[in-house]
C-alpha cells in the first residue's frame, strides 16, 4: 500500500537540487590543483541542472496535492503534470543500479499516480553510458530497469503493469565523452502506456 505522504511527493518532486549551480567558482589555486577541482565543480552544476529540471515541474504539482475546485486551464495543468510525472527519468551512479535519494522520491510520486489509474502501465527502460563492454552495459541496464520495477512493486504496484528493458549504452540522451554528458546517461526512462485520456488525480 503506498503510504499516505507518497501523494506530497508531488509536491515536492522539483525542489531537491537548484542550489548546486549557485556555488561559486573556487579561487585561483596552482596549476597542479586548479583543473581537478574546476573538473568537480562543472560536474556538480550539471548534476544540479538534471535535478533542476525536476524542480521546475515540483511547483506545478501543488494543485494535485492540495486538490480543490479547478478551472478549465487549471484542470490541463494538473493533466500535464500527472503525465509528466509517470515519464520523469531518473538517473544513477556510475556502475550502480542502487536508486539514490531523488530517484526514489520520483519513483514515489509515479507510485502514487498509478494506484490512482489502475489501466495504466509502464515500460522501464534502464541505459547506461559508453563505458564498459556493450555486453556489460546491457546488463547494467538491465539490473537498473530492475532495479525500479523492485521499488514499484513495494510501493503496491501491481508487478503485472511493470515491464522492464535494456538498451544498454545504445541510446545516449548526451553524445559527448565528458563526465556530464555520462551522468546524463546513466538513467532509466519510462513510457506510459493507456494513459491518453484523462488521468485521475492521486487520493490525498
């Protein structure tokens, strides 16, 4: 049974990660020392960015959570956003398939959107980026798509409207070979299958 709070992760399903990108570049430090962590701090602000992306969409989710009457334009809001929250990739570590905190607060608000649409399903499809063996990476995709089925399931989705698939490192969301185009890679995408009509807003 999905937990009452699992709804408010609507809520909140944006509002983790926009705070990286206002750090401040570090200071000027010798030449040994300045490109690693120049390095670290790129890398953080697009790992901040994909979150951000989430963020932005968070606020929009009050109106599911909170309910009440609607207006015509504010009933197509809450549609789009009940869509966009059963198709929100999520992303992983590098070489893991363990789901990080702001995966799991993704995957609850999906959690919460399919018990309240028992026709709907989902197609997981786990990816990885280019590094390792195309043979590895299928696999890694594998255990990740997995990996989101498992956590679904525990939330009390039915296993039976979960089907899971790997396309390992064939389709990147990032054609580059730095660090943030991988970080973009890793994830795990989701296709909503019976879910062109109206959707119905998860119970509070």
């Amino acid at each position: 049974m999905i937990h009452k709070n699992a709804v408010l992760s609507l809520v909140v399903l944006l509002v983790s990660a926009g705070l990286g990108a206002c750090r401040k570049k570090p200071e000027s430090a010798p030449a040994p020392t300045i490109v690693g962590v120049s390095d670290d701090v790129a890398s953080q602000r697009r790992a901040d960015s994909l979150a951000a992306d989430s963020a932005r969409r968070r606020a929009d989710s009050l109106a599911i959570a909170r309910g009440g009457s609607a207006t015509d334009g504010d009933a197509q809001r809450v549609q789009t956003v009940l869509k966009q929250s059963l198709t929100q990739r999520i992303f992983f570590d590098y070489d893991k398939d363990v789901l990080r905190d702001d995966a799991r607060t993704v995957l609850d608000a999906k959690a919460s959107v399919l018990e309240a649409n028992a026709a709907v399903t989902l197609v997981i499809t786990g990816h990885t980026d280019e590094q390792g063996t195309a043979e590895y990476n299928l696999a890694l995709g594998q255990r990740r798509a997995a990996q989101v089925k498992r956590y679904l399931v525990s939330k009390g989705v039915q296993e039976g409207r979960l089907s899971v698939q790997s396309l390992g490192d064939s389709q990147p969301l990032a054609t580059g070979t730095d660090a943030g185009s991988y970080e973009q890679n890793r994830r795990a995408e989701f296709e909503a299958l019976n879910a062109a009509g109206a959707l119905m807003r998860p119970r509070s």
